[in-house]
C-alpha cells in the first residue's frame, strides 16, 4: 500500500505515436500534435544542434551512450513510479537506474496528495502534448514534477529547456482540468553521485514556450 496520498483526477488522456522523427500523440477527439519534447528538440538553437552533432562525431561510442541514458532514465522513473504506487520494485534494474533512485529519493519523499503520473496530456490551445512524471504537491505546493538523470552535474542554465518543457505540462493540466499548477519541479540525479533540485514558477517560462511553438509552427 501506498503511503502517499493519491487524489486522481480523471479526464481521457491523449494515446502516443511514435513516428521516425519524433514522438506524436492523437487526443480523444482524433487531433495528432507533436510530443513538447519534440517540438523543443526541432527548435533547438544552431549553436546547440552543432553542439550535439559535433559531439556525436568525436565520440566513438555516441549510440551506445544514448541507448544507454534511454535506459536508464526509463529505470529509473519506473523506479519512482512504483514507489510512489507502493508497488514492489521492478526485477533486476542496472545498478546506475537504482543508484539514481535512491540518490533522488529525500527529493520524492518531499511530494504527496499525488494527482497523477505518467500523465498523457495534450493541448488544443497550443497544440502539443506530452507525458509529465508526476502532478502533485511538492512541500504542499500544487506542481508539475520531472525527474532527469544525467552523466554530469548540471548548471541551471542548461536545464531551460526542461523548464519549458514542464511549463507547457502545467499548463496542458489547466486546459484540461481547469486546476492551475503552481510551480515546477525539475529533480536531477548525476552520475556524481550528486542531486539537485530546481523550483520554478511557470509564468516565467509561458513567453519563450509561446515563442518556440510560434518557430515550430512557422518552419
């Protein structure tokens, strides 16, 4: 049994559909809207994507090390999922996906009355969609939490787009259930053993998450 407190709260969720380049959801009313991380990643900056490619060329082993990170981060949010469900934990998950979970787990324990997880949302406003790790509160805050697992320790400014990315879930929920969200809630573990969380307000990331749906929508 859980000891987390669970409130759902029921509305049709959208269904994924992966595509070659990129992951998409259909809505109940059959509409299909790109993923937010989707539409985040085909508007990246140039400086950014030359960033990444230049990386993958340098590095011999760049597949292998995504797979890997996919995998992981997957674990590890299976990790969270189950123990927030006072569920049992999953068979034999690799030893990184366990060390992060444990590493974030004085972060999860701070979250409760839990609306739901691994919610499917969308947006008819701004069409886009996507699936948020959990919508609960976070020390009695009502937010939109993300759990991220990474190589390296993280610096704030790396992360903006992962505080859009929970901006535009906070508010894909309003739109849908008419409740506001009142912060986001991006928790990092790292490979150094170190853990970091970042406690946003929303309002000021709806610009610039306004701006890259315009460019995503415009090209």
């Amino acid at each position: 049994m859980s000891k987390f407190n669970h409130i759902p709260i029921n509305f049709t969720q959208s269904q994924l559909i992966e595509k070659d380049d990129g992951h998409y959801y259909q809505t109940p009313s059959g509409k299909i809207y790109p993923s937010i991380t989707t539409m985040l990643q085909k508007t990246q900056s140039i400086e950014k994507q030359q960033s990444l490619q230049q990386w993958r060329e340098q590095e011999v082993a760049s597949n292998y090390i995504t797979q890997e990170a996919a995998i992981i981060g997957s674990e590890t949010h299976k990790l969270i999922e189950n123990y927030l469900n006072g569920l049992e934990t999953m068979e034999k998950p690799r030893l990184l996906s366990e060390a992060h979970f444990s590493n974030l787990l004085p972060f999860v324990d701070k979250i409760n009355d839990i609306h739901g997880i691994e919610l499917r949302l969308y947006s008819d406003k701004m069409k886009l969609a996507g699936t948020s790790d959990c919508v609960a509160k976070y020390d009695g805050t009502l937010s939109i939490i993300d759990y991220k697992t990474k190589r390296s320790n993280q610096k704030e400014e790396w992360l903006t787009d992962h505080f859009i990315q929970a901006t535009s879930y906070g508010e894909m929920f309003r739109e849908l259930t008419g409740i506001k969200i009142d912060q986001i809630v991006i928790l990092v573990s790292s490979e150094k053993n170190t853990r970091t969380e970042f406690i946003k307000n929303p309002n000021d990331y709806l610009d610039i998450l306004e701006k890259r749906i315009s460019q995503y929508y415009s090209s």
